[in-house]
C-alpha cells in the first residue's frame, strides 16, 4: 500500500555554483512507472488549479465585502479615543528613554488560510511574553492604527519589533511583539476569531453604532463569513485532489536512494 508524501517542489538557485546548487530528487523516482498515470497526473494538476483559482475568487469576493463592513465602522470611529489609547499604551510599555539608532524589524504571518480553515501560531509565538494586550473588534475598528502607532514607536526607541501581517489583507498588521520588552499587542479579530489571554481593549467602545446601519453591517459581516468559508472549503478540496496526486509519485519513488542522498547531505553540513 502507498503512503502519503510530497511531490516534487522546485526552487531555483539564486547563486548556482557559487552558494547553492540544486538537489534533484527526481533522479530518485522510476520514469517508467508514471507512465500508466501520464494522463491521470495531468489531469488531476488541470483540477487543482482550477480548484485553487476557484477559491481565490472567493477569498477576493470576501475582502471586497470586508472592507464594506470596514467602512461602515470606520465612519462611526471615534478617533480621539483612539489617540487617547495610543498614549496611554504607550505609557505603559515603552520607557522614557529613547536610542539614537533606529531600531529593526521582522515582517512575517502568524496566521494562515489552509485546509483545515483558519490556523494562527500567535499564542506559542508570544508565550515568552510578560506582557501581553489584546485588542479585540471587528475590521475598521481602530486596531490597525494602534498597531502601528506602537510598531513605529518601538522603532523610535531602537527596539526590534516582530511585526505579523493579515492574512487576507497583507499590508494590515494583525500582531506585534517586542522581544526585549517580552511585550505583545496581538488582535482578536474577525480573521483569527480567537479569544486571547491578556489584557482586554475592546475596540468596540470607540465606534458609535447609532451613526451605523445595523441591519446591514450585519448583513456586510454574514457576507463576508460566508464567502471566506466557502474559499476555505474550496481550499480543503484542493487539498484532497492533491493527496490523490501524491499516490502516483510515492508509488514511484526509490526512498532507499533518497535516504543515502540524505546521509550525504548531512554529513557534509556537519562538516560546515
């Protein structure tokens, strides 16, 4: 019986020769015993893609919706509170002192759209964290700006800052943690929907809801809900068609080969 495995990724060398060379572990597979699966292996990639295009349209479909709820919260905002909040955040993580070096950043994703839906790391990544404040609202509720606000003024202070980006929205910033102060600002958002342990800033307080068309705020987020669970679905799909695709190659694959060439390998980075 075969066992599920990964198929053959490649990734070009930047340096060839001079820095990298390339590991081809096809020179490990049986030629021969793809043939009787040619048309099934083309056939099967033909659907992923499609299948893969497919939910991206939805995820695309739901940011557009997203950003009308957004909207509607944003025009309810009040924005004075949120500076309020910034100082006192700021008071209350940052020391006086100030570097005259600016300080450094990471930018990298805690949470990610898979197969099995929604996963975020955020918790694991800040558990080294004393300090942890959670902002909790929907999109357009003010989050985004705190978070910024305080990114900007770790830099000011010289400190290096992990800096989380959104998933949907890569240029949002969803969480920050500042390693040398073991502070994290981290969001409970209508991305992650996690609940968080920490201190609490419900961002909700700072938006007006009787500027605010309920009835189609709600409907804005039932929208946008739908339409990310349908991508995510679609997504889980994808994920079952590659599985079947993998059977064709592990069938085929000399793991014997593959484990020399791993010893190999090893041995020589030991050496470094």
């Amino acid at each position: 019986m075969c066992v599920y495995n990964t198929t053959t990724h490649v990734v070009d060398p930047i340096n060839p020769g001079a820095v990298d060379e390339v590991l081809n572990m096809g020179q490990h597979w049986n030629e021969e015993g793809f043939k009787q699966y040619r048309s099934s292996i083309i056939e099967t990639n033909k659907e992923i893609k499609n299948t893969f295009e497919r939910a991206y349209r939805f995820i695309k479909a739901s940011k557009l919706i997203h950003d009308d709820w957004s909207n509607f919260n944003k025009t309810a905002l009040d924005y004075s509170k949120i500076l309020l909040l910034e100082d006192d955040l700021k008071d209350k993580i940052f020391s006086n002192s100030l570097s005259k070096a600016l300080g450094s950043d990471r930018h990298i994703f805690a949470t990610a759209f898979t197969p099995n839906g929604i996963v975020t790391f955020i918790e694991n990544l800040s558990e080294n964290c004393n300090k942890i404040y959670v902002l909790n609202g929907g999109p357009g509720t003010g989050k985004t700006q705190v978070l910024t606000f305080l990114y900007k003024e770790a830099l000011r202070r010289g400190l290096f800052v992990e800096v989380y980006h959104d998933p949907l929205i890569p240029d949002r910033i969803e969480h920050i943690i500042i390693p040398e102060l073991k502070t994290a600002i981290i969001t409970s958002n209508e991305i992650n929907k996690q609940k968080f342990t920490g201190t609490q800033i419900f961002m909700d307080n700072f938006v007006d809801y009787s500027k605010v068309n309920k009835d189609e705020l709600l409907q804005s987020k039932e929208n946008f809900n739908n339409l990310l669970n349908k991508g995510l679905s679609i997504i889980s799909s994808a994920k079952k068609l590659h599985d079947e695709l993998e059977k064709y190659y592990i069938c085929n694959m000399n793991f014997k080969e593959i484990d020399e060439t791993y010893e190999l390998l090893l041995n020589r980075l030991l050496k470094y």
